[in-house]
C-alpha cells in the first residue's frame, strides 16, 4: 500500500489529491500547508463558504474523510521552509512513497525538490500558467533531474511572455496591471487532472518518455500558436546545475556536521 506526501492543498492541490486520494492503492496520504482558508479562496476551491478561517489541510483531512474512511490523514498546518521542522520533514519524505508538490512559490518547490532528492523518491508537480492559458506538469525520479535542471532548461528553451509594461510613475497611486492573472477554475481542473493522472501513472512503474508536459489550453500570439497542444520535453540532468551536481561521492549530512564543527573549532585556534 502506497504513502503519499504531499505539499499544498490549495485551489490546484485538492483537485489533485481528490483523485489521486481515491485510488484504493493510496493507504495514508501526508498534507502540508501552512494557510487559512479565506473569502477570495471561494471562487476556485473546492471547500464551501462556511468553511472560511479554518486551516486548508484540516479542510482537506475532512473532505477525504467523507469520501474514504479507510484513508489514514496526517494533516500538518506547516511551512515546509520551516527550518525548526527540518528533521521532522526528512522522516516524513522518507516515510512516503511518492510524493506531490502543488505549492505556488519557487521556495517551496525547491525545498520539496531536495527533500524527495535526499529521500530517494519520486515525485510530480504541477503548475498553472498565469491566466490559465496553460499548465505544466513534471514528474521527477532518483538520479534523474531536478527541479533546478527542469527550471533552467524551460527558462532557455521555451519562449516567454512578453514582459509586463513599466509601471507609469507620472502617476501615483494610479492602477497598475496584475503580475499574475489568476486562472479560472477550470484550467486550474484540467492542469490538476493531467497532474493526477501523471502522478497514477508513476506508481504503475509508466515510463511515459517526458519530463516535463506543458499544455496550452488557449492560443496567445507570440506565447502558443495553437490551443490545447501539448509539448512533452525529455529533461537532461544538467552538470552545471548547482542543486543536485555531485563533485564526488555523496556525503552524509553527519559527516558535513562534523566537518563544519572541525572547521569552527579550527577558526577559533587562529
């Protein structure tokens, strides 16, 4: 029976883990997110309104439960850049099986990255592009790429959009344009559908040929040509990627303690 770690319940997270969770190969599934669910939270989560101010994962531990009573919850309202969990993290990357990342900032999936790396698992990520117009989906394995390779090689090779205009400072507290234009809750769907499916796909031991699948669900000119086209991209782990680059044989974290603490000693003899 599978152990399932996941990071990140929110709009895109529950939709994936609603069904992923309901695959009876999943015997416990391990949340993490440190947020409240709030109003503007309403439009695209699953949770109702009554639900407002109330921890996300422990919303989620009860919307399993209603749906799987044989499902063992671990709900943890953490922050995985936490670094007084930092131990405690590595036992539960370690404990799981496969594991998710639907977090929404750049920290927390590099964060996540290492600890499913130091653990030895395989894990998935999924992401919806600004405005919903597409998604990405990743799936990483041991001695494969990281999420450090992933990002600088999309960052080379897939074209951007264009840059947002200059904020007009001949105007103060005039309006200024969104940096991120929230998705609608429907390609937020289609994104974590694909995301799940990827995820299931992982325990089936499916070697799909992809690293990386990035869908566009909308045709932007001089972003996507075309509407709802996929692009599938078999990442090379890079050697000059400082994240996962071994120079030499893998050290212990207690032997990098222990040269750390010779290092100080050695500093406080000069």
């Amino acid at each position: 029976m599978v152990t399932v770690f996941q990071v990140g319940v929110g709009s895109g997270g529950m939709a994936v883990l609603d069904a992923v969770a309901r695959d009876p190969r999943i015997a416990r599934v391990i949340l993490l997110d440190p947020d409240t669910y709030q109003t503007h939270n309403v439009e695209r989560h699953l949770f109702p309104r009554s639900d407002i101010g109330r921890a996300k994962v422990h919303l989620a531990k009860d919307w399993l439960a209603d749906r799987r009573d044989d499902l063992e919850v671990t709900a943890l309202p953490w922050d995985i850049d936490d670094p007084v969990r930092e131990l405690e993290l590595q036992q539960l990357a370690c404990g799981a099986d496969i594991g998710i990342c639907a977090a929404d900032n750049e920290p927390a999936k590099y964060r996540f990255d290492s600890l499913m790396r130091d653990a030895d698992r395989p894990w998935t990520l999924g992401e919806v592009l600004s405005g919903g117009i597409g998604g990405l989906v990743h799936r990483f394995v041991p001695g494969g790429p990281c999420y450090g390779c992933v990002a600088s090689y999309l960052k080379r090779d897939v074209t951007e959009a264009p840059a947002a205009p200059a904020p007009d400072y001949s105007a103060p507290g005039g309006p200024a344009p969104e940096l991120r234009v929230p998705a609608s809750r429907a390609a937020i769907a289609a994104v974590a559908g694909l995301h799940a499916l990827v995820t299931l796909d992982m325990l089936d031991g499916a070697e799909p040929g992809f690293t990386t699948m990035l869908v566009s669900w909308k045709r932007v000119e001089g972003v996507f040509a075309e509407a709802y086209r996929p692009h599938k991209f078999a990442v090379p782990r890079s050697a000059a990627c400082l994240h996962c680059q071994s120079f030499g044989p893998a050290v212990a974290r207690e032997e990098l303690d222990v040269a750390l603490d010779q290092a100080l000693e050695r500093l406080g003899r000069e």
